[in-house]
C-alpha cells in the first residue's frame, strides 16, 4: 500500500515491556501479516483499528508550529503498555500500523504556507481510502494525529464506507471551519461540509478569543452546525461542561458521529498551539468517556498532539495522555 506500514508483530513486540506476573495490552493486540490486509482484518474480531498519520504539513501550511509528526510512536508505545484487564481487552485492538510521508516531508521543509497547501491533498488522497477500508470492513478506527487537517479525509472515508455524510463532535479550542482557501488544518471541517461528507457538526469550548467573528456568524447561519465557547462554560457558568458535551451529542444524534480531539485544547498539554487557558487532563477523558457511551460512534480521531515540536519544547507526557484517552474510549465504548 502506498505512504503505509503496516505494524508487525516484531514491531509491536518491540515497543511493548514485558514484565513477570502482568499483561500488557501490546501483548495481547492483533495485527495484521501482510499488505494484503483487507481480508485479514474483516476476520479479525477486534472492534477498534488503531492506526497513526505522523505529519505536520497541514498545520504548517495553517501557520501552525510544526511537530505534530512525533505524536505517532510514542503514543502507541504508551498504549501497548497499558495494563491488559477485564475492562481492557487488548485483543479487542488491532495495531494496522501507520501512513509514512517522510518523503514528503523532507520535501516540504523549506516551502512556505501556500506551497504546502498544494501538498495537504496528496495527504487526503493517501488517507481517505485506507479509512473507508476500515469501516467497511466493519472497524471503529483509533486514528492519532498529525495535524487536524486529516479530519477532512478521516470524514470523507468514512462517508463513503458508510454511503452517508457523518456528524462530528469536536473538543477543540478552535473551530477549524476557515474558509475554503486551500487545504490545511483550520478548514477540514469545512471542507468536509462542503463536500457533502459532513452534515451535522458541534464544536466544544471554542475560545472566544481565536474565532474570528466571520467564522462564529457562519456556525450561527447554518441550523446544522453548533458551539459553545469556553468562556460561556468556564468563565460566565453559563452552563457546565459535561453539559455542553451532552447538548453536542443530543446535536449530533440520528446518525453515525465522528468523535474529534484536538490536543491543544488541553491546558498546557504539547501540541501545536499549547494553551495556558484550556480544559484539563480530567475533562478531555469525561468527553472521550462521555462521547463513546452514548454517540453512534464512527471514529475517534486525537489530533494536533506532539512530544517535540519545531521550536525545541518537548514533553513526553503527551504521549500517556492520548493512551489514557484511547483506554477511556474503548472502556467506554465496550461497556455499552
């Protein structure tokens, strides 16, 4: 498959730490044997595929700062050491692997914003269909990011997979609906939209401070689309948080739901646009946990995450806290 690897068994083992009287869930995950994994993966009887997009050309070409791209195996060597448990059924994961655009990368470090909005959709077109594959044959896909420009392809395998445009739940400080002025992270959404792929969408604790007013008249003119300001939940009390992430599912209920998660809403946590105003650790894992129990669950995308990012700033902590994230959401989800 091309801008694919897939994750073997040896790659697997050699990210999971054994240890004398436990069960790691990397010990216990499938995957897949060979790149003719269609057919292996509709056999498998695990539930949720988990797969990474290491990039941070769709945040660049958003004047983001870069490093998005080293989310990928860190989190997935954090998810592997997770404890094995009844709640927690690591045969209930399948590890398929992640997309590989180092080439492309390497390409694109020295291109400014508008040249690599013109790269954005060679990312679509390598995602889309590795996604549709996923649910068609049945699978919730555990995607981790990379920039939340992947939110656009994500929805739009889906909708084909699933012959229907989606709703989408998004807790995020931002809310990537920019106009259509070539593809990068801020405008996925809108792209998806447009495109008939989305239909309904509900954004959680959008920053009054970082949505410009254009973009808020546009979510207030359109009946399918639905806010609530961080502000209006944290600041004013206008209402409680776990209520605005049950107004968002009530918005998003009667069809299948994407569950989106930018990192950089999360109070200090690394990612492309760290915040030292946001939600916390807690609150990101009640919406996973929330979302997962109670939405017709189609995905689970976490996005905009890092461990190191362009400017040099580092904290590996991320990476154990998108594998709480993805436990809190299968946990949720099997517990149905």
């Amino acid at each position: 498959m091309v801008n694919f690897r897939i994750a073997t068994r040896s790659y697997i083992d050699e990210y999971t730490n054994k240890r004398a009287g436990e069960t790691k869930l990397g010990e216990r995950v499938a995957c897949v044997h060979s790149e003719d994994w269609e057919e292996q993966l509709k056999n498998s009887p695990a539930r949720f595929v988990l797969l990474g997009i290491p990039e941070d050309i769709g945040v660049r070409a958003n004047y983001g700062l870069g490093g998005t791209y080293t989310m990928w195996e860190p989190a997935l060597k954090a998810i592997l050491n997770v404890q094995h448990m009844d709640k927690l059924d690591g045969a209930d994961l399948l590890v398929l692997g992640a997309f590989d655009f180092s080439d492309m990368m390497k390409n694109a470090e020295k291109k400014d914003a508008d040249e690599l909005r013109e790269l954005v959709p060679e990312i679509d077109a390598a995602v889309t269909p590795v996604i549709q594959k996923v649910i068609q044959a049945g699978k919730i896909p555990v995607i981790i990011g990379g920039g939340h420009n992947n939110a656009f392809p994500i929805l739009q395998g889906a909708a084909q997979a699933l012959n229907v445009s989606l709703n989408c739940i998004n807790l995020d400080a931002h809310s990537d609906y920019r106009k259509m002025e070539g593809r990068h992270s801020g405008n996925g959404f809108r792209y998806a939209k447009a495109k008939g792929y989305l239909k309904k969408y509900a954004v959680v604790g959008l920053h009054e401070n970082y949505n410009a007013q254009n973009i808020v008249d546009d979510l207030a003119a359109d009946q399918d689309l639905h806010w609530s300001f961080y502000e209006d939940i944290f600041v004013r009390n206008k209402l409680s948080f776990i209520q605005a992430v049950r107004d968002a599912i009530v918005h998003t209920s009667g069809s299948k739901t994407g569950i989106e998660l930018d990192i950089d809403c999360i109070e200090y946590a690394l990612s492309s646009a760290v915040t030292p105003v946001g939600i916390t650790a807690l609150q990101a894992r009640q919406y996973i946990h929330t979302c997962a129990e109670f939405c017709d669950v189609a995905y689970l995308h976490i996005t905009e995450g890092a461990v190191k990012l362009r400017n040099g700033n580092e904290d590996a902590g991320t990476a154990k806290l998108v594998a709480y994230l993805v436990a809190d959401f299968v946990k949720a989800y099997d517990s149905k």
